[in-house]
C-alpha cells in the first residue's frame, strides 16, 4: 500500500488518497519567500476527480475508523506527536523555509503540532456519554457522542503545521475520516504531518491529501462533507459557509481579527512594550491572533510610542533560518503588496508612519521593515481592515472607558489584551471585551494548545476549537 520510506528532493510528494499515493495532474513549485532561487519542493496537484475520490475514500473507511478501539486512535496520534518531537528540527526547518517564520518560531510551531496531537490522543481515551434514569420505571437512556462522519478539512497558509494538527486530530480522535486541503504556499509541512500520520498506522481511507488549489477543488470539499473545518480569510470562508450549508454540513470557519492591545496609565511599561513587540510582529504580524491596534491612554503615549519604535526598528529582518534573525521576511509577493498598500493608506489617511520601508537583503525575497502608525482614528482604514502583516497602528484615548469603546469598536473579534496594574480595569475588560479571547499583561498571540479557542461576532462561526471543547463540533449526540 505505497508506505514510502522517503521521497528525493526532485520527486514530486503525491497526494494520498484511500491509502495510496498518488500523482496529481499538475505540480505545484514552492518557493521559499526568503530566497525566491531556492524551491523547497515540488507538490502534486489534485484535480476534481482526484478530490471525489478521496471522498469517496473517506466515506468508505467512516464505518471501519467509528468503530475502532479507542486505543488505536489513542496509539497513532501519540505515536505521531512523538516522531514530530523527535525529528523537530528538521521539521522546524522545513517550515521556516516555506512560510517565512524564524527558525525558533518554526520550531516552537512543530513542538506544539506534536502537543495537540498528544492532547488528542489523549482525549480519545475520555469517555464522554452520560446515562440517565428515565422517567419510566426500570429504563435508562443512553446519550452517547458518535464520529459525525467525513470531515473537510481546509487550512491557511500562516500556520502550516499547527492549525492542520488541531483541526486533524479531533476529527481523527473522535473517529471520523478526513478529507484535508492545505494551502497551496505551505503544501510541505502538510505532506510531513500527513505522511507520518500515515506511517504511524492509520487505515486506509481514514486521512487523504489533496493539495489541489482552492478555485479547483474548494467546492468539491465544501459540498461532500458531513462537516467542514475551515480556516482562512472572511472571504472565502463565506463562500465556504454557503457552499457547506447547502449541503447541510455542519460548519466551523475561523477567519480574520484586527485586534486590540489596550494600554492604560498605570501599566508597566516594559511589559507593554513586550506584549506589543511581541504581539503585533512576531511571526511577521501574520497571525490572525496579532495585536494590530495599540489603544492608549494619553498619560503614557509618548513614552509607549518611544520605547516600542525603539524595540521595531531595532528588530533584525532577514533570512528565516539565519541565526540572529528576528523576525522572517512576507509569505509571497502578493501579501507583500498588501502590506504595503496598507501602509500607503495609512499615510495618506493619518500622516506619520514609522518604518514600513521594502528592505534589500543578499537574497531576493519578501522582505519589509516593521511598521507602526501612530496618531490615527479608529474609523481609519487601517484601524478596521486586517492587514495581516507586520503593521500595527496607534490609537490615543483619554479614558479606560474610551479605550473600552474603541477596543470593542470593531466587526472582529478574536483576541484583545489589556497591559495595566489595576485588578478592577482587568477584571472589567475581561468582561465587557467583546472578543473570544481576552489576554491580561500577555501578548494577543500566546494561545494554549489545551484551552478553547475561537472568536465572536466577524471572526468565527461555529463551536470552538482546540481543548476539550474540539469534542462537539466532531462529534454528534
Ligand atoms: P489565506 O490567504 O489566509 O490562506 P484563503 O481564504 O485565501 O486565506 O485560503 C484559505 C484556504 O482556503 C486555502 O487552503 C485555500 O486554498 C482555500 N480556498 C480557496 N478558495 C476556496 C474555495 N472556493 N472553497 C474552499 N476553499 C478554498
């Protein structure tokens, strides 16, 4: 049944569908966005009738994989997270090289891939029905929590390990069958995951491949599922939620934010500073968790500006997998000339924009200086698009009441952080956010891997993922 041992570094890495690889019908070159001359791998491209047949894969293995002891469920994903922890590096490697994230960042993702796979492992072990007197004499009820049944699963490209993990291995642990697309910029991270899972004992037909292009086979996965996990930008994740409910699966979707990190008066200011640097360009901002708005009392502004201009400019851009680099360069030139146009807005509409600058480097690749926009409005537009990369703008307020308005004042949703020393301030943001995820004194973007995550209102749709909450959407009462 195909169990490649290893693939050359001139081989396309095929599709895996019903067990078997397979070769698609065109092939798609990665290159590495720090060095354009470098192709870190060639990739298989399935077609539509490629996509039915994984589905049709997957169908076929939904009873077989339901029904399978909790233990082989539990063996292969820990037995997956373990060859990830094991060979980290070179999978941290492989990562920074096809999205554009610091080696330390890569390799942080890929140990946190391994963790959520443990965690659900783990979790298949937990029995999670109920039995219940009935109110006839001498009858129980049983509620138990079945696979809901095949699972399209499609990811983004910013978290090219981590995000196929958590939405793979609560659908797995829970016994359904998988259908999974990655995005087409970071195809090899995927394959490694995929191509361990396969080799840690999974039956055929329970995970399939398919790397082809969303505009080719988006529709197939959104219409064959009983249940499809997406996430992505708003757009297409509302043509993913039209697409699934027309099929009348269940829909998960997690999509943008343009969240708020509130700093007041009395905060520590190395903190702040630290929350912010952290938060609005780790990763190169490209996290749908980053703080992108710095909300700020005015006795504390300047300082605050001063202090994290400092920091920005002095981080050091370049090359994702050379020692001393802070922060990567863009995913592609297309995100690149986002960033850039957003910075050309801001400037027009606000004035001063510190950094932002396109930067030259040996190699040729996408890289831009980090950027901070200060004395803007929140109606600007860079204060309500996500940009999505490493630009964050500045917001003074007068009050905690105003910063609260203007946090809030925003059709997204996913995380929000507050930097203060005051426990009542804390405590009332906490509950009056209305974001999903509420962060005191730490950065926007530090997410466990156990606890629940997702957004309200523009951000998310559907149950939550990750932690023990994962259980209800892959399950079914
Ligand atoms: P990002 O640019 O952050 O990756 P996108 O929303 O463009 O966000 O893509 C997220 C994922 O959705 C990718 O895997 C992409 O291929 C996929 N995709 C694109 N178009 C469609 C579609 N029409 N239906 C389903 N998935 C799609």
């Amino acid at each position: 049944h195909g169990r490649r041992e290893s693939i050359g570094p001139d081989d396309v890495h095929p599709n895996l569908i019903g067990g078997a690889w397979v070769e698609g019908t065109d092939v798609n070159t990665n290159v590495n966005p720090s060095d354009t001359s470098d192709v870190v791998g060639r990739y298989a491209l399935a077609d539509a009738v490629q996509a039915r047949e994984a589905f049709a894969a997957a169908r076929a293995a939904a009873s077989g994989w339901a029904e399978a002891s909790p233990l082989v469920r539990f063996e292969i994903l820990d037995n997956a997270g373990s060859e990830i922890i094991r060979r980290k590096d070179e999978l941290g490697d492989l990562l920074a090289r096809e999205e554009g994230k610091t080696l330390p960042e890569a390799v942080g993702e890929v140990v946190r891939a391994a963790h959520i796979l443990k965690f659900h492992a783990g979790q298949a072990l937990r029995p999670a029905g109920q039995l219940l007197d009935s109110i006839r004499p001498g009858v129980e009820v049983a509620v138990t929590r079945e696979p809901v049944g095949v699972v399209s699963i499609i990811t983004p490209w910013n978290f090219p390990i981590a995000i196929p993990a958590w939405k793979i291995a609560p659908a797995l642990a829970y016994g359904n069958t998988v259908v999974f697309k990655p995005a087409e910029l970071v195809p090899g991270s995927a394959w490694e995951l995929v191509h361990i899972l396969h080799g840690a004992g999974l039956p055929d037909g329970v995970l399939n491949l398919v790397m082809g292009r969303g505009r080719d086979i988006g529709d197939i996965l959104t219409s064959s599922a009983d249940a499809v996990s997406f996430t992505g930008s708003v757009q297409t994740g509302e043509r993913v939620l039209a697409s699934a409910q027309g099929s009348r699966a269940r829909v998960q979707l997690e999509m943008g934010g343009k969240n708020p990190l509130v700093v007041l008066d009395d905060a520590d200011l190395g903190i702040a500073v630290e929350c912010a640097l952290q938060g609005a360009y780790g990763s190169t901002g490209q996290r749908c968790t980053a703080s992108s708005r710095f909300v700020v009392t005015a006795g504390i502004h300047d300082l605050f500006v001063e202090r994290l201009t400092e920091r920005m400019l002095a981080l050091q851009v370049g090359d994702a997998r050379a020692t001393g680099t802070q922060m990567g360069p863009v995913v592609d030139s297309s995100q690149l000339a986002q960033d850039e146009r957003y910075v050309g807005i801001a400037r027009d509409e606000s004035g001063t924009v510190i950094g932002g600058r396109r930067l030259e480097r040996p190699t040729d690749g996408f890289y831009l200086e980090p950027a901070l926009v200060v004395g803007t409005r929140p109606e600007d537009t860079i204060n309500r698009d996500e940009v999505f990369g490493p630009v964050a703008s500045v917001v003074q307020v007068a009050s905690y009441d105003e910063a609260l308005a203007v946090a809030n004042g925003t059709e997204f949703g996913l995380t929000a952080g507050i930097v203060t020393t005051s426990l009542a301030a804390a405590t009332d943001f906490r509950r009056r956010s209305t974001a999903g995820m509420v962060m005191v004194n730490v950065p926007t973007a530090g997410v466990d891997f156990h606890v629940p995550f997702g957004g309200r209102q523009g951000s998310s749709y559907g149950p939550r993922e990750q932690g023990e909450q994962a259980r209800e959407f892959f399950t079914t009462v």
